[in-house]
C-alpha cells in the first residue's frame, strides 16, 4: 500500500472516530440538558408536552383544541399544527417561550403533502414520474417553503401501499409496489431533512400512516384491516422502514387496527417492531383524534385507551387531548407509571433540541425568507417540471401531439378549471394562483385560436355533490345538462380534433373520499357518448386522483392523457404536453382494472394452484371479465417508441457472494427523442413460501434520440433476491429465477438463471 493511501484510510478512521466522540459529547450534553429541564416539570408539564393541537383551521375532523393560547401559557401544549406564516408562528411561539413557565418552544407541523404552498403534482402522479432526483427535489422544494412559513414538521411521507382505488387515500401515496415505494420514501425524507433537521430550511418528515393504512378493507376509508405477518413483512413494510433507515424524525400512527389492536395503541407495532428492530428513535405522533378514536374501536375506556397508547410507544396525541385530561390523575392514582410519561416527554424535548429550539425557539421565523422563497420562480418552473414528468399517456392513435393548425374545440368542465388544478391536500395553495389548461392555451396561442364548450358539470349527483361540497366549491351551470351538451356538440362539429378534459373533483379523491364506483361520474360519460357520435376524433385528458375504470374509454378514445392533478402549473404542462413540446414518459405505479369487481388487482400477485386457462372451466378466472387490467404497472406510452432487444447475462449461475449482470439493448424505433424507464423484475420460481409472480428489483431512466440504441445494465446480486420467510427472517433460497426486463410490467423479456 502506498504513503498516501495508509494516510487516507488512517485519516477516515480517525475522522470517523472524531466524528462518533463528537455525536456521543453531543448526545450526552443533550441529555443533561433535558435531564436538568425534565427535573423542573411537573406531571402537567410533562403531559403538555404531550398535546399536539390544531390551531388554524380545520381540514380532517372536528377542532377539538379550545382555548390553546391559554392552554400554551401553562404548559399544556407541546405542539402545534395548522398554523403557518412567520406572523402567526411567531405569536404562538412567543407565548410559549415568554409566558409559559419553563418557556419550552413549541413545535410546528402541517400537512405538507406535495407542495406547501407552490403546489406540485398529487403524490400518486409525482410517483408515476419514476425520477426519483425529481421527486427528492420536489420535497426539498416544499419544505425549504414550509420552514420559510415557520414550519418545522410535515406530515409527509405518506407510505401506504395501496391496492385498491376506491381508497380515495391512493392520490397522496405512491401506488402499489414495495420496492418503488421504498425508494421514493428514502428521498423524500432526504429531500424534506437534508440529512440535518436543524438547518433552517428543512423540515422534519412525518412517516406516515404507521402502519398498513392502505389496506382498508373495500377500500373504505378508515375501515379494518388484517393481514397476515408474511404479506406485511414482505409486501406493506418495506417503505416505512426503508424511510424509518433514511432516518425519518418522526412517525404518525395510522387509524386501522392491526391484529386487532389500533395501530395507536398496538404495542407490537410500534416498542417491538419500530423502535426494537428498525432501531427508530424519534418522536411516534397519533393521527387526528386517534387515541379518543379508540373507544369507538371498543378496545377500553378513556384510561384505559390512554394506558395503551402510551404503553405501545405513542409519544404525542394529535388533537383529542385524551393525554392531558386523563395521565395526570392517572398518575395519581396510579393507574399509570410515570416513566412511560417521562420517556414520551422526553423524546418530544430531544426532538425540539435537535431543531435547535432551545438555543434560538424563532430560527425558522424570518419574514425575508416568506417573502424571497414563497412561490418563487425555480419553485413555478419546478412544479411545471413535475407535473410534464408525472404524466402518464394511456393510449395513442397517433392523435397527440396535437396539430396547432387543426382546428381544435377543447371541451369539458376542467378546461377553464383553476380549482380542482391542485387536487386534494394541497396544503396552504392558494388555487387562484394556479393556470388552467384554457389560460395557458391563451397565453400560449392568443385568444380566439380555438373553440370552448364547458360540455358538463363535474357531477351531477346529488347525493355525492352534498358529501363533497361542504366548502361550497363544486358549482353547477344554470343551464341543464342536455343544454350544456348541445353546446358542446354544437362546438364540436366546428372543430376537427376534440380535446375533452374530464376527471374528478379535486375532494373526489382523498381522506374520507372512497368510491365504490370508480369510473368517470355519468354525466360526463354521456357527454362523452355524445362527442363520440360526432365522428371526430376525440383526445381525453384526464385530471384525477386515483386509477379509473376506463373500459368504454380505451374503446373510444383516440388517445388518452392521465394528469393526476398536476398542481399550479397544470395548464402549462398539460398545454407542453398535448401539443409536443414536452413528450409525456410517465409510467404506472398503480393497475387500472377494467372494472371494479377486480379489485384488488395488482402486478406483484401470487399464482394459484390453477392458474388461469382459457380452456380449462376450473381455473382461476371470472366469467365476465379478463383477469388482465386495463393498464398494467409500469405502463405508459411516448410521443416515440422503444424496442428491447435479448436479455444478455454475464453467467446464468448466481454465487451467495457473487454478482452477475443482465444488459438489454433499448432502441428508439420512433421518430422523435424520448424518455423510457426500463424496469427490472424478478421472479423465484419455487420457495419455502409462495412468491410473487413478478417483483420489480430495479429501473433506469434513459433518453433516447431517435434511432438511438442505450444498452442498459443490471446487477444481479443474492441482496435483492431475499425475501421474509414463515419465521420471518430476510432470506435468499437457492434455486431457480426468472428475470425480466421490459418497459411496463406485462411487456417483457425474460431470462433464467441459478442462485447456487
Ligand atoms: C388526518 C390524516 O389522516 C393525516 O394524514 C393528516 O396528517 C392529519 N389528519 C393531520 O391533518
């Protein structure tokens, strides 16, 4: 070894030296500190620690919180969310650290779910964009937002695997696959914490809905779930844990129960598999009302459910206040110990001290900040970025990208839409600042260049309308249905190509907004119908927060362009997108079923001891409907099309130790240069349990000029064949796999190979 190299490694070993007796100084000053700190609390005092309350407005439930200010002046809040700008965070602070006895900074959370206020695309969409730089630069963005707000905690990511779409929750996750979803988790976290939560633009990220939210059973919100520990641990776990190893601050409990017991109060959950064996030791938060919520689950009394959620390793009850009306008697009357009161207080004090709120309780007040980071024009072009990224083209006719000089009627309820633009939890946007497809096609084309018909309202049902209206934001035309359509038809006859943008109301996706019928609402159908019967050719572009069933569409449509709810800058992108400025490579994180009944339909699935055959009677299948989506995940088209050529492995037998290589040819077939996401799965033929069909291990992103030719390559390794076994420990077993590589997950090219 040469002189350099021994100085480089001796200088690493003594820098990492340095740097743990540093961390370990630190740690212990920390700790004296609060020891000092907690030394002078009371059982109030500490119990107020405790209390994470809403002071603002209310988005999910019922506001609970009265009289926080003078609650904060005696102590009695440790947190608080829904309050936002350095004005109104700043008062509140300002109580806590002059009136209140000790003067313990508060914190400061929000739901910051994709933007805080430059809003990017839903979640689901920002997944289907498959970039993870893009994703992590979207979360950075909306936290460096969020702390120039005053924030220092966002309830974001949210980690649930989600299968079924009636679950109006799928917009704010990232679909259906366990791998994919892990590695959006570790950026996100990266992107909100910057690997350091006490700079002042980061934030704190909130791993969220722990554990197993989306798994409703039916796909009703907040309903029961149970599942089995092996399709836990293989199938639901994996992002929460890979964001837990990311080193997420802090967790949120979910609202469903687990085995029985709600996730608030579920010991197993969260002392034995999140803090024992992940290792997590920040701060457990309950969602909204979850411990008062359980009474209703019929799991004990007000005491008694306060008993197990503090028991279990919940540290901060988020607005029922069921921790400060109940521990401190308990306490005296013995009902609970206090060292369960201290170990909670005590890590949401050690999360305030790592912010640095005790050196300086205003560092993430500075009205310089709001004014310079807010909606700024890196975080416009972003959200423009984003949103092209996430869109995902279904179907081509060769109808897109639209001809400008074609005359163009673009109908539909969304065209002129400004509202539903940002989609559900768009947290402090402010809709009017965001553009409509009809305002940027006037930006871009001058005003009069093509025709408008509103063709319909949103939706017609009355019954939905009440539900999903209490803000009063739905409105519906004075004229009539049949009249709305007339004019569209009319419209239409003029033009030669229809554009028709229909979707969902931004709260018909979201918390408390599961559907049994997951198609386009009937009254835009037969909107639909109606331009159909004019034999022109029809684009539809939709705007929505979960996969749709869109049968009679794929039938109809000459193409077809989903766009989530792309954010403040829908109409930019969707405008670049429709007339080929920018070229749509979004790929499918979720299935989309042909109808309903399929659900739950999701890639990754088992096979069955009889697999299906068209011939055979008794195999598995349904009578009225392909076992087949309608679009598989990890589908999407381009302005451009992709050829892969054989998978080529380096060796066909895997060594334990080894590593072996898969490269496939991708070329370019098409005319135009394009963006394709090569996906990588495998499958492990036989094991000691069942094992997927198909498991996506890895992807890349490539451009492509056309005619080009990229040959992309993967690494094989034992790593990312293990799986959890009946005992639940992460294995490999040797023996035989499959391995596939294509550009969606049905299209595939398959090779075979041994792990000795
Ligand atoms: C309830 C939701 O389930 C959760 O995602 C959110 O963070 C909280 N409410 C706070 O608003």
């Amino acid at each position: 070894m040469n002189k350099k190299a021994t100085f480089l490694i001796l200088f690493s070993l003594f820098s990492t030296i340095l740097f743990a007796q540093k961390a370990a100084t630190d740690e212990a000053t920390m700790d004296r500190f609060i020891d000092d700190l907690m030394k002078k609390m009371t059982v109030e005092e500490k119990v107020g620690q405790l209390n994470l309350a809403a002071v603002g407005f209310d988005v999910t439930g019922p506001i609970l919180n009265k009289g926080v200010d003078e609650k904060i002046k005696k102590g009695l809040v440790g947190a608080v969310f829904n309050t936002f700008t350095p004005d109104a965070v700043q008062k509140l602070q300002e109580l806590a650290v002059t009136q209140s006895r000790l003067k313990i900074p508060l914190l400061f959370g929000y739901d910051v779910i994709h933007g805080h206020k430059t809003i990017y695309p839903i979640p689901l969409g920002l997944s289907t964009s498959w970039n993870l730089d893009l994703i992590e630069r979207t979360a950075r963005a909306a936290g460096e937002e969020a702390s120039a707000d005053g924030l220092n905690w966002v309830f974001s990511p949210m980690l649930d695997i989600a299968r079924d779409p009636r679950w109006g929750r799928v917009s704010e996750g990232s679909g259906e696959d366990p791998y994919l979803g892990s590695e959006i988790a570790k950026v996100m976290v990266r992107g909100y914490q910057q690997d350091d939560i006490a700079k002042t633009n980061s934030v704190m990220a909130c791993v969220k809905h722990f554990a197993l939210y989306g798994a409703s059973e039916a796909g009703r919100d907040y309903n029961t779930t149970d599942m089995s520990k092996i399709r836990m641990y293989n199938e639901y776990l994996p992002p929460y844990k890979a964001a837990v190893e990311a080193g997420a601050a802090t967790v949120m409990t979910s609202f469903n129960e687990i085995d029985g017991i709600p996730a608030t109060g579920n010991k197993w959950l969260l002392e034995d598999l999140l803090r024992r064996d992940w290792g997590f030791n920040g701060l457990v938060v309950t969602d909204y009302t979850a411990i008062m919520e359980m009474v209703h689950h019929g799991v004990g009394n007000s005491e008694q459910v306060c008993e197990l959620a503090l028991e279990a390793g919940t540290d901060m009850d988020m607005v029922s206040e069921y921790f400060i009306n109940n521990l401190p008697e308990m306490v005296k009357t013995g009902k609970i110990n206090i060292q369960f009161i201290d170990k909670a207080c005590r890590r949401v004090l050690e999360t305030k001290y790592k912010l640095g709120l005790f050196e300086n309780p205003y560092r993430y007040i500075d009205a310089k900040r709001a004014e310079t980071e807010i909606l700024n024009d890196a975080k416009l072009a972003l959200s423009k970025e984003a949103a092209v990224k996430s869109m995902v083209l279904l179907k081509n006719n060769n109808l897109l990208p639209l001809n400008a000089d074609k005359k163009i009627a673009f109908i539909g309820p969304l065209v002129a839409d400004q509202r539903n633009m940002l989609g559900n939890w768009s947290g402090a946007g402010n809709w009017k600042k965001s553009t409509s497809i009809q305002m940027a096609l006037e930006q871009q084309f001058g005003a009069g260049k093509f025709l408008y018909a509103k063709g319909c309202n949103l939706i017609e049902d009355k019954e939905m309308l009440k539900k999903i209206n209490n803000g009063g934001v739905v409105s519906r035309d004075k004229k009539t249905p049949q009249e709305l359509i007339d004019e569209a038809v009319q419209t239409a006859q003029g033009a030669d190509v229809i554009v028709a943008v229909l979707g969902e109301t931004f709260n018909m996706s979201g918390e408390a907004a599961s559907r049994s019928d997951i198609e386009l609402p009937e009254n835009q159908q037969e909107l639909l119908r109606a331009l159909k019967k004019t034999g022109k050719p029809i684009a539809l572009v939709l705007i929505n927060g979960r996969p749709l069933a869109l049968q009679w569409e794929d039938d109809n449509m000459d193409a077809i362009l989903e766009s989530w709810f792309p954010g403040t800058k829908a109409g930019d992108a969707i405008v670049d997108v429709l007339f080929g400025k920018a070229i749509p490579s979004g790929k499918l994180t979720m299935t989309f079923p042909r109808n309903v009944g399929q659900i739950p339909i999701y890639y990754n699935h088992k096979n069955t001891g009889r697999p299906f055959s068209e011939t055979q009677k008794y195999t598995t299948k349904y009578l009225d409907v392909s076992n087949e989506p309608l679009y598989p995940f990890g589908y999407g088209l381009s302005y451009t099309t992709f050829s892969y050529g054989d998978i080529a492995l380096d060796k066909t037998n895997l060594k334990k130790s080894g590593k072996m290589t898969a490269k496939v040819a991708v070329t370019n077939t098409g005319k135009q240069e394009g963006t394709e996401t090569v996906q990588l799965y495998i499958r492990d033929l036989v094991g000691t349990v069942t094992r997927p069909v198909k498991e996506l291990k890895g992807f890349r992103q490539i451009s492509l000029k056309a005619g080009e030719t990229q040959t992309v390559s993967f690494d094989i390794t034992e790593e990312i064949l293990k799986f959890y076994n009946i005992d639940l420990e992460y294995v490999s077993e040797p023996g035989d796999f499959k391995l596939f590589i294509g550009g969606n997950s049905r299209d595939v090219k398959e090779a075979t190979f041994i792990l000795e």
